[in-house]
C-alpha cells in the first residue's frame, strides 16, 4: 500500500512514482494507493497512476485507488479513469475487494 498526503501535481509526480515502482519490483498483485489524505491531484499525477494500472495489469495485477474527496474524485470521472481504476472509498474496502476483480482496460486513440 502507498498512502499519500496533500497535493499530487507535477512536482511530487516523480516521487509517486518511484514510491509505486517499489511494489512493482516484488510479486505483489495488487497495490492499493490511499489518497484519503491527498487535498489535489492533477494530470501528472494522474498519468503515473494510469503507467504503473497499465504495468500492473499486463503481469496481471490491479491497482486500487483509495479515495471519497470529491476534489480527488473529480479528475478520475472526468477523464473517464474511474473506470479504468478500482476505486474504493475506504481503506478497508479496498483491503477486502477480491483480488481477482479487475476493472474493464483503458482504451485510448
């Protein structure tokens, strides 16, 4: 699990993504990313999201967002990633989603 706290945008993009890459290098299946406590997510943040969802799910694994804002809802449906995206609004249901349950793939132009 990777928890985060206040704003996603291009300057902690890089750290978000080396904080995700760290799970990849294991054999974990799924990880969940908790952004209860992040206050702002914008297009940066959300394309490392969606790179590492893409990495996941070619090994056959899933990444789950945590998150109930609606500041950090909000970008997910309008970009259409919550459908892309298991998003749940609390950590435990994120924790007790069956794993084998994987949303539809993103399909861009």
């Amino acid at each position: 699990m990777v928890a985060v706290a206040g704003e996603l945008d291009l300057h902690s993009a890089g750290r978000l993504r080396s904080a995700l890459e760290l799970p990849l290098r294991g054999s974990c299946s799924r990880i969940i990313v908790d952004l209860v406590s992040a206050s702002f997510i914008d297009s940066s943040a959300l394309g490392v999201l969606t790179a590492i969802q893409r990495t996941m799910r070619a090994a056959g694994g899933e990444v789950v967002v945590v998150a109930n804002d609606p500041r950090i809802l909000r970008p997910f449906r309008v970009t259409g990633l919550d459908g892309f995206f298991q998003i749940r609004p609390s950590l435990l249901e994120a924790i007790d989603e069956p794993e084998q349950s994987v949303a539809p793939p993103l399909h861009t132009a």
